[in-house]
C-alpha cells in the first residue's frame, strides 16, 4: 500500500479541456437539481403580467419542458374577469374554467383543457353563437387562454435554459472559487474532501 498526494485545483488553474469538462458537468447538475417551484413561481408571475391582474393561487400551472413531444404548459382552474383584464372577455361573462381533457392526463401544453366561460348567474355560454368583443367573443377568449400557454411554454424554456446556460455555470463556478477551498482534479472532475492537498491510501 501507497501514500500518494492528490492535488485538487482552483477552477481558474484548470486547462482548457479540464475547464470545459467542469462547466458540462455543472450544466448538467443545474439542470437536474433546478427546483420545480421556482419555475412554477416564475410562471405564475409570466401570467400575472399577462393576464393584468393576480389570478388566484388555486390556480394550476402543469408544466413539462424537456423538449419531448407533448410538452408545454397548461394551467387549470377558475378564472374570474377582475383577476384578467387584459383579456377580452364577453359582455356578459363574469368567470371561465380550464379543465383537463383527455390529453391533460398525460400531457400539459395549451390543448390539455376544456375552455367553459359563465355569467354572472353561473350559467354556461354558449361558445359559437354567444358574442362580445369581436364577432366572436367566447372563441375570442378562448384562444388567449391557449396562446398565453404557448407564451408560457416558450418564457419556461428561456428561463431554464438562462438558469443552466454555459455563462450561468462559469458565474457559479468562479464565484464558489472565492469561497471554498479548491475542489478540482487535474482532469476537471470535482473532489470533495476539504484541503488543497491530503493524503489519501489507495
């Protein structure tokens, strides 16, 4: 059995190939401990300056965005006018609700949801023939709702990659380097143990 002396490296002493090897694997680990609650609230901040108002937090965001098909955003719930003005809503109607179909069972994108619109009285309208703003009022509204998830969709896929982007793990990485000891192999690969130099047996 041998004594051998392991270095480890600040991430500015690493070489180019080293360098790279630790900004991939950063990316990667960014990726897979990026907390689902922050998207979410990140989203749900994307439909509040959509929507002009603040939508209730029983509201649902369903989210999948690892570039598959079927992916997307979709939100579920009830919607009251005053929680969206923005939107163009019928004369006459006071709330909608977004229901998961068929595909919301297995997917969440803008076509995962069934689109029902009420008055005042609680009473459904009718989404051909009812008008509002436009020639079609209902259709109108409906259609916002499922762009503002392809909206979202595109504004969760930018955050992400903004959030696991090459620049944001090189910032992490010369950031950490200012605040703990050097945890890089010659070859780029991270080594835990504390210290610049330690005795290992191998």
């Amino acid at each position: 059995m041998k004594d051998y002396t392991v270095r480890r490296f600040a991430f500015s002493e690493l070489n180019e190939g080293a360098r790279e090897r630790a900004i991939t694997k950063l990316q990667d680990t960014l990726l897979e401990y990026l907390d689902e609650r922050e998207i979410t609230d990140y989203l749900r901040g994307q439909i509040e300056g959509s929507l002009g108002g603040y939508p209730d937090e029983d509201i649902e965001i369903a989210y999948s965005l690892s570039y598959c098909q079927g992916d997307g955003v979709a939100i579920y719930g009830m919607l009251r006018r005053s929680d969206a003005p923005d939107l163009t809503w019928p004369v006459n109607a006071d709330h909608v609700t977004l229901t998961r179909n068929s595909w919301g069972h297995h997917y969440s994108h803008w076509n995962t949801f069934n689109v029902e619109i009420y008055d005042v009285d609680g009473e459904i309208l009718d989404q051909d023939t009812d008008i509002g703003y436009g020639a079609d009022g209902t259709r109108i509204l409906e259609t916002q709702l499922r762009d503002l998830c392809r909206e979202l969709e595109r504004a969760g896929y930018k955050y992400i990659e903004g959030m696991t982007s090459r620049e944001a793990a090189i910032e992490y990485l010369e950031n950490e380097e200012s605040e703990i000891d050097p945890l890089f192999l010659e070859n780029g690969e991270r080594d835990y143990p504390k210290g610049t130099l330690e005795e290992v047996n191998v």
